[in-house]
C-alpha cells in the first residue's frame, strides 16, 4: 500500500490526538478572576476543575491499563538517592547472584511499607561489586532511611542445650548479647525470620500493650512445634539482630504456629518490627557507598525554570524559523510542535524519569529536530534558485538532504548509547530523551513536514 | 569566497584558542569535583543573604566536628560546602549544631560519593569519550565507502576525529581555565555536556562531508580543493542557521533555566560553536591538506 499524502495527514491527525489526550493531565484546574468588569459592576470569576480526561479510555480495546504520568527524578521532586554495597564475602559465588537478587526484593518491600511512592531499586554489578542503588522521592529523612534499609533485621530462636556437650555447636555464630547469663550452653534453633508468613501488630487484651503477632509458614510452624516440645518448662530465647527481645518460659508445646511477641515495644517500635520482619531479613549486610539528598524546594524550582526555559526556547526557534524560511517556517513550526506532543506522549508511555538533566536532553533535540527542516529548507531553496518548479523543488529537496540528515543522526543515536551504557542516574535519562528526541526528529522533519508540504505545494493545488 | 585558499588562517586560529586550555590544563588540571574524587557536598539554603560571619560560624563548627573543609562558597542565599566523605550522622550532627547558632536554614542537599564510586564515574567517563570517538569513525568510514577518488573514506572518518578532538579541547581547556578563576567544578553534568558536543559536532561535519560526497561525483574532473570549497560555501547557510537556532535555545537555557545547569549549557554553548567551526574551517580543509600531501609524495616518490 501506498501512503498518500492524504492518508498520511489523517494518521498524523490520529497521533496528534492521541498525543494530545496521553500529554493531558489528569485534572486540569481552571482559576480565574476578571478584574471588574464596569457594566455589570462584577467580577467575573472561574473556578472548575475538569476531570476530564482518562486516558484509559481509548487504551481500553487494546487492554492497556495504565496512568500516564510524568515521572520525575529526584533532582526534580526531591528525594533521597543512596547507593548500597553488599558484603558478599560470606556467600558462596554461585549465589552471589540470587543473594543480591533478594536483597533487593527485601529493601523494595521496606521501601514500600515505608510508604514511599515509586521508589527506584536497582541492582548492578561492577567490577565485580555488588550493588544496590535506592532511589526514594519524596523522602527527605535519609537517616530513617538507611536504618530502615539497612537492618538486618535477624529474628533467630535460641534454646539450652545444657551441659552434655561442653562445646559450642556452632562456635562461629554469634551468641546475642547476654544469651550466656540465661543459658548454660545456648543453640541457635533452625527456626530463623524466613520461616515466618507473617506478622501484625496487635495489643495485648489484659495489659492494651502493643505486641507483635508471628504466624509461621508450615514449615516454620512444625520447626516451632519441634522447638517447644523439646522445651516445656524450659526457656527459649527469642533475640533480634543479636539482642534478646524476650525469653519467655515454654508451658506447653505450640502446635498451630503461632507465637507472640511481647517486648514491652511503643506501638511504634512494634509496627518498625513487624514491617521489619515482614519484610524478612536481608540476606546480605549492606554499606552505603553513596548518598544524595535533595530537599523539596530545591526540585520545585529546577522544575519551573527549566520548563520556562524550554518555552522560551521553543518560541524562540519559531520566531528564527518564521524569519528564516517564511511560509515553510511556519509549516516547520507546526512539525515542531507535533513533535515536542509526540515526545512527551512517549515520555509518559515508556515511562521516562525526567531529570534536569534529561529537560535539558529534550530542548537540545528540540534544536536538533530543527536541523533537519533547515537542511531540507535549504536544498529546496537552492533547487529552486536552480529554477526548478516549486513541487519537484520540495521533493528533491527532501531527497538530497535526507543521506546527510540520516547519517547525522545516526552518529548521534550512537552517541546517545554510549551514554546511556556508561552514565549513571541523570546521565542515562539524558541520553534516552536524546535517543527519542532524534528518533521522532526525523519523523517529524521527513513524514509530517513532507506531507504539509505536499498537500499544499502538490500537483493540482500548485501555487 | 575562498576559505580551502586561507585554510592555515583557520588553523591557527584553532591553535590560538586552544593553547591557552591547554597551558592551563597542564598548570592547573581540571577542577573535578566529587563525582570524580569522592567526598560530601552540602548545601544550605538561607532566608536572607549569607553573612561573612555566617560563614565563619560554619567553619568552626566544621572545626569543632573534625570535619575538613575542601572549599566553602556563598552565593546569595546559598552556602556550598565540599568536605571529605562524611556520613549521614556526621551530617545530622552538624545541621543540629548549626541550627542552634544560626537561624533560618535549611540544608537542601547533602551528597556524598565514596572514592570506589568516584574512580569509576572518572574511568567511566574517559571509556565513553574514547569509544564514542572510536565508534564514529567506523560509522564516517562505512558511511562513505563508496566515496569517488581522490578522497577516501577512512580519510573522511579521521578529518572528523580531528574536528571532535579539536572541540574537545576547545572545551575541556575553557573549562580548566574557568574552573581556576571561577572555582567551578567539573561534574557528570560537564561529561554529558561533552558527549552531546561530539555528537553535535560530528553531526556538522557529516552535513559537509556529505556535500563534498554528493559534489565529487557531479563536479568530476574539477580539483578536490575546489569541490571542497564549493561544498563548504554550498552548507554554510544550513551550517549557520542549525548552530544559531541551538546556540538561541542554549542561551535561553542559561538565561531563565535554573542555577544547576548553568554550567552544563556554558559547556554545551562553547562546545556547539566550536563544533560548527571545527566542521567548516578545520574538517573540510584538513581532507585538501592530506589530499595534497599524498600528492606530493607520490611525485617525491615517483
């Protein structure tokens, strides 16, 4: 099939739209007070929000649900971004992988009780380092933030082997702090953190102090009942992170899989604990190698300026291509304009975390976008003064400039992806809005300038 | 116009803005800041303009924290601390302290980068800038295999890496200059900035080259200077008006576009006018000057 001019613009029409409805936020606020007006002595005042658009509405025949949003780095929100080192010393190397793997699992679900909203948790290796990069919006108390990354939060079970074996079973674990003035010869128990499903916080019924409620997994329920069997009338230890929290006396074997933690916490110390060990305990210790912490104001006001200075930018290379070229100027500047809708409608699909960085990324291509109208303009005109009619003009203008549009842009593509395989965090969100940026820069300066073009300047409606 | 005839004039000139980077390169390196070295960066905001015994404050109770001070700045209502590498708590401690002695501030970014993550953003940085120049050359010299004689095509891809090695020194001198008197710092931002030059800058010179492929066919039989020099007047136009509309953009960048990019867009401004230079006056002109070496050889030798 041929695409014709016209059918052409009708699919520039349709992206256009579908750009425009993906670009709309969600609700937009209307606000707006007249000064009084002299006749009816009043002011005249607006205020609506318009809900209006759901973008899910056309997505839904291709069963696409998503919430189009502008993600936004934290150089542009604020936020707290740590880059964390896993001690892998004591993991065998086979499982160095997975260890990571579920360490990250383990701070994402932190990150996520925690209650920040789209963290970034990233593994990578390099040079053979274990990494894990945390990215958290909106989170300005790096302190908590860490500790509550960071804890090995370790719940182990301990009993008293007595005094039959005078050595320690497990000489290199670590007894917890004070276990020795309990036990004559403590055991760690298999039962660990990970044999837990579950645990809530919930409050005593005499005493209304908050406790911790463990529910074990099947496995951990029948490691438990063994424990306490093995235990009645004796004393189990219960330690977290190497400290007892309690060591209650064992009146009866526990078969359901259920136990109690009462530490004598503040509801908020029980509520840290069980997200904690909800959270299970990370596999790895963790150190952190970097941290960046930007307040809130500080990415507000990045934000505004950079966005007036990509308008300013904007309207300022349709002022020079008006002067420049004219009518084609013009026609250039609405490709322009379709272009900057189209790029943003994929930022928000793919999504792209928008950084200062990337902005700046996406106004540059908006210069470079502008390149490829000039270098066609220019063949066109020189076609032109070589007096060739002005239809045979454009098309061989497009045609001449499109070998040095093509391999310029290609050596930029490859620019972009050398950026993007070695930068880290902003670096990489530049060299993606670049990539886009030249991508959809050479549709719109070939497909939707052409096609304006053509339908105006083509053969019948030749001026 | 003759510009292949004065092609020595446009080298010099070349040399004379580039040999000051580089005497201050040698003297003073370039100021590279902790994403390279690795350290802490704090910054303070305060309501009203910083006072010099603000400052002074500052300073002993980084004393009194054991906590060195690299460089300490002010502007207008910020303060800009770079130590050695601190921690969280460190950091906390501070603020607390400082909160009891001066009044209204607050701290609006703390970053610390550790050595081992700073070595690697360095070495990082130095593998991009080499690979990216190494990759467009491949990319120049299959892009014109089928370039007619005299020319060819590896030469075409080297004359850009000239081009590209002569706008990276252009900048990275401009900024060792800068960073001396100024006291500003080189950060990932600036290795960004100099990766979008090269691609810009390479971006220019495939537009001539381009020409000068397209002219050698339809000018054979004229001599390759002139065709040179036809292709170069032929793109000028294009060449001039692309690095005005980017150079308009950059400005309104730097004009209304916030103070932690202001450096980035210098860079990108430096780096995109000398990119065009470079593409018209050294890389165009440098394909005659090998064109008429390996002339000369041949009739020394033969």
């Amino acid at each position: 099939m041929k695409f014709t001019p016209r059918i052409l613009f009708w699919i520039i029409i349709v992206l256009t739209v579908m750009s425009i409805l993906i670009d709309l936020p969600k609700t937009i606020n209307i606000a707006y007070e007249s000064p009084k007006i002299p006749l009816i002595n009043k002011k005249i005042s607006i205020n609506k929000e318009i809900t209006g658009f759901n973008s899910g509405f056309f997505l839904k025949p291709f069963n696409i649900k998503k919430d189009f949003i502008f993600r936004r780095g934290l150089d542009l929100e604020g936020g707290t971004s740590i880059t964390l080192k896993a001690d892998m010393k004591d993991v065998a190397s086979d499982q160095k992988k997975n260890a990571l793997e579920s360490a990250k699992d383990v701070i994402e679900r932190r990150v996520n009780f925690f209650g920040v909203s789209e963290p970034v948790v990233q593994t990578s290796t390099v040079n053979g380092e274990y990494r894990i990069l945390v990215e958290m919006p909106g989170v300005s108390d790096v302190d908590q933030a860490v500790k509550l990354i960071g804890t090995t939060a370790q719940l182990t079970f301990w009993e008293d082997i007595g005094t039959q074996s005078a050595k320690l079973s497990s000489p290199s674990a670590q007894l917890p702090i004070g276990i020795t003035s309990l036990f004559e010869n403590p055991k760690k128990t298999d039962l660990t953190g990970s044999d837990l499903q579950q645990t809530t916080v919930s409050f005593d019924q005499k005493t209304a102090k908050p406790q911790v409620q463990l529910t074990f997994s099947d496995n951990g329920s029948k490691k438990f009942a063994e424990i306490t069997k093995r235990n009645v009338g004796k004393i189990v230890a219960i330690a977290l992170d190497n400290q007892i929290i309690e060591a209650p006396r064992v009146n009866e074997p526990i078969i359901g899989g259920n136990a109690v933690i009462t530490g004598g916490f503040t509801t908020e110390q029980a509520k840290a604990l069980s997200i904690q060990l909800n959270a299970g305990a990370l596999p790895v210790s963790l150190s952190v190698l970097s941290q960046h912490a930007i307040g809130p104001t500080l990415g507000i006001d990045s934000l505004q300026k950079s966005l007036f200075a990509g308008i300013m930018g904007f309207v300022i290379i349709v002022v020079f291509m008006i002067v420049l070229y004219g009518r084609f100027g013009l026609l250039a500047s609405i490709a322009l304009l379709l272009y900057t809708l189209f790029v943003l409608a994929i930022f928000k699909i793919i999504p792209v975390t928008l950084t200062l960085a990337g902005i700046a990324g996406f106004i540059l291509s908006i210069g470079m976008a502008v390149d490829a109208n000039i270098l066609i303009f220019e063949r066109l005109k020189e076609e032109q003064r070589l007096g060739r009619p002005i239809d045979i003009a454009i098309e061989l203008g497009f045609s001449r400039a499109w070998s040095s549009i093509r391999d310029s842009n290609i050596s930029s593509l490859i620019t972009s992806g050398i950026l993007y395989k070695f930068g880290t965090g902003s670096v990489k969100g530049f060299a993606l809005t670049l990539a886009i940026g030249v991508l959809v820069s050479m549709f719109s300066a070939i497909v939707v300038t052409r096609t304006f073009l053509r339908l105006i300047y083509g053969k019948g409606i030749r001026v | 116009m003759d510009i292949i005839g004065k092609k020595y004039f446009y080298f010099i000139f070349s040399l004379i803005v580039i040999t000051p980077g580089l005497i201050s390169l040698i003297l003073w390196g370039l100021p590279l800041s902790i994403d390279f070295t690795g350290g802490s960066r704090l910054t303070f905001s305060f309501q009203k303009e910083v006072k010099p015994e603000t400052l002074n404050t500052i300073k002993t109770v980084f004393k009194e924290e054991n906590v060195e001070i690299a460089t300490i700045q002010k502007s207008n209502k910020q303060v800009f601390i770079r130590t050695n590498v601190i921690n969280q708590k460190k950091d906390t401690k501070i603020i607390e302290t400082l909160q009891k002695k001066i009044d209204s501030f607050r701290q609006e970014e703390f970053e610390t980068v550790g050595p081992i993550i700073g070595g690697e953003t360095t070495s990082n940085a130095v593998k991009a800038v080499i690979l990216a120049c190494f990759l467009i050359v491949l990319y120049v010299a299959f892009a014109f295999r089928k370039v007619p004689k005299p020319a060819s095509s590896i030469r075409f891809g080297i004359c850009a890496i000239v081009a590209l090695i002569h706008d990276i020194l252009v900048v990275v001198g401009i900024f060792s200059i800068l960073g001396h008197f100024f006291k500003i710092e080189i950060d990932s931002l600036f290795v960004t900035a100099l990766l979008t030059v090269l691609g810009f800058s390479v971006h220019d010179t495939i537009v001539v080259f381009d020409r000068i492929r397209e002219n050698l066919r339809r000018m054979a039989g004229s001599p390759f200077d002139t065709i040179v020099n036809d292709s170069i007047l032929q793109t000028l136009g294009r060449s001039l008006n692309t690095s005005l509309t980017v150079l308009l953009v950059l400005f309104a960048l730097l004009l209304f576009g916030g103070e932690s990019t202001k450096w980035f867009v210098i860079a990108l401004l430096i780096g995109v006018a000398s990119g065009t230079y470079s593409s018209i006056f050294n890389a165009a002109p440098l394909l005659v000057l090998w064109d008429e070496w390996s002339k000369k050889k041949n009739k020394l030798s033969g």
